[in-house]
C-alpha cells in the first residue's frame, strides 16, 4: 500500500512512469502546502540580477557557486522506501528510472524519510542544454523508454533528512546530497564550487559564457542568495503609453506591450518604466500622443492611471532578466489578447490566454526598422525561452467546455393586467481549468416586469462550491418567489 497515493490511482505515461493530481490522488493535502511554502520562500529569499548589477551589488563574502539548470522546481519525497516527486502545480510523478534510482540510493545510506528540492530536468544528447519545456514535454507525454529515462534531477537543497531541518544549513545539506547520492546518474546535486566574490564571475564567465548555462546561482549565510543571468532581449509592439504625474507630467511614466500571436492579434505581456532618460521620455510623450486610439478595454499603470491606447504603429526594443510562464503554485500566467479593427481604428477585448512575465524589462530603443507583425514581433521569442501553452494557436481555436444546467425555475405574477416573470437559472461552467476567467458555478436571476421604467434586471452570483450553489439557490427562491408569485412547472 502506499504510503503517498490515496484516492485516484495515478495514470500510467508510459513502462512503469505514473503522474496525477495532487488534489486527486495525494494522501496527505499538507505535502503539497509545503511544496509550495518551499517554493514561495525560495523566492523571496533570491534575488535575480544581471552579471553587469551583480559586479556592483553582491558583497565580499564566501559563497556557494552552482550553476543553474533550466527547469522544472520540483520536490523529492521519500519515506518508507518510497519515492514520488511532487512539483508545486500539484503534479505527482512516480516509477521513472529517477524515481527508482533515488529509492535505492536513500535505502543504501540507511535514510527513513527525505524532503529534498531539486530542477527536474530532461538529460539532452544533441549537445544543447536542458530547457523547461522540454520537462513539460517528456514528463506529460513521454513516448519511449528513452525519454522516459532522461528526467533527472538536479539536487540544490535538503530540506529535511530522517527529522533533521536543513533549510538554513546548505553546507551541511549538500554534503549530505553528495554523500547519499555519489555515484548517481539521473539524481545528483547540481555542479557547485566554493569561492570568493571575484570567483563567482570566473564562473559564470566559463558556465554561462563558455558553456552555455542558464546563469549561476550563488548562496552565502551571511550575504544571501542571488541568481545571475544574461539579460534577454525582445522587441515588442506598443501598444499604451501612461504620462506621469506631478513633477513627471509632460514625460512618459511606462510604456504597454504586447506579444503578436500567429492570427495577428495582439498579447499583453509586459509594461516597461525603466531605462529612459529624462529626455527620452519627454520625446517618447510628444511621438506617441498623436496615436491615441479608442479602445474597449482599460489598463492601469503602478500609480493607477489608466494607460492610454495607441494604434500599433511602432515597435520597441527592451531586455529583461526572466521570462516565466507560471506562478509559484504552478498555475498559468494569463494574459489578455486584443484585437485591432482598423475599419474602426479602435482595439476590442478577446480573451485570456496563458502567456508569461517578463522580470525587470527595461528600454533599450526603439525599432523603426521594424512593423508590428507576427514575423517580425513574433511569439518565438517567449516560447524559445519559456513553455507557453497554445502560444502557437489563434485565441478563436480554443473551443471551451460547454456549460451544464443544474438548476431552474420560473415563477410569475399578475398586476395591473400585466404578467411579470422570474427565473432562477443555475450551471457549472465546466471551464475554470481552461480559464481562470470562469468560476466554477453561476446562479443567475432574471427579473421581467413591463410596468417598470426598466422592464429587465438581471442579478448574478458566482462560487467555487456547488453545495453553496444549492444554499443560494433556496434562498433566491425563497426571496424573490414571495407575495403572490407562483411557480410554474
């Protein structure tokens, strides 16, 4: 019997290889908290930089050096001779030759229960390095022995070793992990070395440089922890701009972007405030003033201004640190898609759509060479970087699940020779996996009455529980069907 899996048995990917969802099938709900608890402080706790701002920012001090994998955060559980990984999305996965692996190495070394964190990452063999939609990939739908066999896991931290807390011990957690797991091929700790402020650049220098790593990430008790990348750079659409206020009216505050999907339409992805000069952005106000444009859709700025929206004319050159694609608990990032009716010259609403969060963006220049088109403001450029589900679909494709009925009634009142009309209607909305747009479950009154000045009104209300559907659903009725109104049938 296991000693993790309860309730949904998990679904067999491919040999002995199983993943599920947590929320289905984990024994104990806690574990998964603690994931992402382990997930939320570590990255409160790490501070991203660019090799340029970390040479004036780290201090002198001794650190631990390891080089970044690109992958997937994920935790290792083990106790009684079992091993699952679990990552903070809810995904379990069990019985890969990793999870067999890291059973075996933890009997060896005598250990009766682990909490380990680690990248889980896919081994590549073409000479390129791992990236994380490659783990996406392979460990949602693996179709061979051999890819099945190429999740690792790189180990950078123990949090917990037979009762022991190691959190704020990564000396002695690592020496644990190089202990327990010498020798391991698809477990391992992550390559790290010791040294000083002026060998953590020599590092990145031969890791990231030389060798193409993601960055380093380097540890000291008393300096902190920092994570060290090369900045990307992307060239983006503009599509809003916002003025400052007070003493920064008459100059640009931040600039909105956008992402152009393969149908055309436009993504929100970042708002860009940063790497202007004073001048640049007087002259950025005056250029993109005569662009306004109408628009059904709003946004704010940080100071909650709304940004005013432009016709996509222009195009814009910034770098940033990061690209991620989803949340700390593993949710989507979703961002909202417009649409330009250049018959109407005005920008319309589409939907929501998984894209990312683009980390410390900041101007580098315009791109008069450039047009705001698929090609050349293309999705590659977050989707080479980051896994982005469906980047490669027009927002019209995503068909969503049809809504289901649980509940209706209609009652109706005579006065003055007039009948007016009530109608209770309750549904799932089959949807909120696809989108966080949706709730759960909607209960819906329509009120009709032809002597009002308003004949129709409608009222709302949304929940995540269907028990408390059932709950409102009595007390509407047993509010709006009184003094006379009947029921029909």
């Amino acid at each position: 019997m296991s000693v993790f899996i309860a309730g949904t048995a998990l679904q067999t990917r491919h040999g002995s290889y199983q993943s599920g969802d947590a929320a289905k099938s984990l024994a104990d709900p806690t574990l998964l908290q603690k994931v992402r608890m382990r997930r939320r402080q570590l990255g409160r706790m790490m501070q991203a930089l660019d090799v340029d701002t970390a040479r004036k920012r780290i201090p002198e001090a001794e650190y631990f050096i390891s080089r970044k994998i690109d992958g997937e955060f994920t935790c290792l559980l083990f106790q009684d001779g079992e091993v699952i990984t679990l990552n903070p999305g809810g995904t379990i996965r069990a019985g890969a030759p990793l999870h067999i692996e890291a059973a075996q190495l933890l009997q060896k070394a005598g250990i009766k229960n682990a909490f380990i964190a680690g990248e889980l990452y896919v081994r590549r063999t073409d000479g390129h390095r791992p990236r994380v939609h490659d783990v996406v990939r392979v460990a949602r739908a693996p179709t061979s022995d051999e890819e099945v066999g190429s999740l690792c896991l790189a180990i950078f931290n123990i949090y917990e070793l037979d009762g022991t807390d190691y959190t704020m011990r990564y000396a002695d957690a690592m020496q644990h992990a190089a202990t327990i797991f010498e020798g391991g091929d698809r477990i391992h700790p992550v390559e790290w070395v010791a040294g000083d402020r002026e060998s953590v650049f020599t590092q990145f220098d031969q890791w990231v440089m030389d060798e193409d790593a993601e960055g380093i990430v380097i540890r000291s008790d008393n300096a902190g922890v920092f994570k060290i990348k090369q900045r990307h750079s992307l060239d983006l659409a503009i599509i809003g701009f916002s003025e400052g206020i007070d003493d920064r009216s008459g100059m640009l505050h931040s600039m909105l972007l956008a992402i152009v999907r393969v149908d055309g339409d436009f993504q929100i992805v970042a708002r860009v405030g940063g790497g202007f000069s004073d001048q640049q952005r007087t002259d950025l106000l005056a250029t993109l003033e005569p662009l306004v444009a109408k628009s059904d859709y709003r946004e704010v700025n940080s100071d909650k201004v709304a940004y005013q929206m432009i016709k996509p004319q222009m195009v814009v050159e910034i770098s940033c640190l990061d690209i991620v694609s989803r949340t700390s608990h593993g949710n989507t990032i979703d961002k909202m898609i417009l649409e330009w009716d250049d018959a109407k010259q005005s920008w319309g609403g589409v939907r929501r759509m998984p894209l990312c969060s683009i980390i410390s963006p900041q101007f580098v220049r315009l791109r008069d060479d450039k047009q705001p088109d698929s090609d050349q403001v293309s999705m590659t450029q977050l989707s080479d970087i980051a896994e982005i589900p469906e980047f490669y679909k027009a927002a019209d494709e995503l068909e969503l699940p049809a809504s289901k009925i649980l509940q209706r009634s209609v009652a109706t009142k005579e006065l003055k020779g007039a009948v007016m009309v009530r109608k209770l209607v309750s549904w799932r909305t089959n949807k909120k996996e696809q989108s966080r747009d949706y709730p759960n479950y909607v209960l819906h009154l329509t009120d009709y009455s032809p002597n009002r000045k308003a004949p129709l009104k409608h009222e709302i209300c949304v929940t995540d529980s269907e028990e408390q559907l059932e709950q409102l659903f009595s007390e509407w009725q047993k509010k709006y069907y009184v003094r006379g109104w009947k029921t029909q049938a």
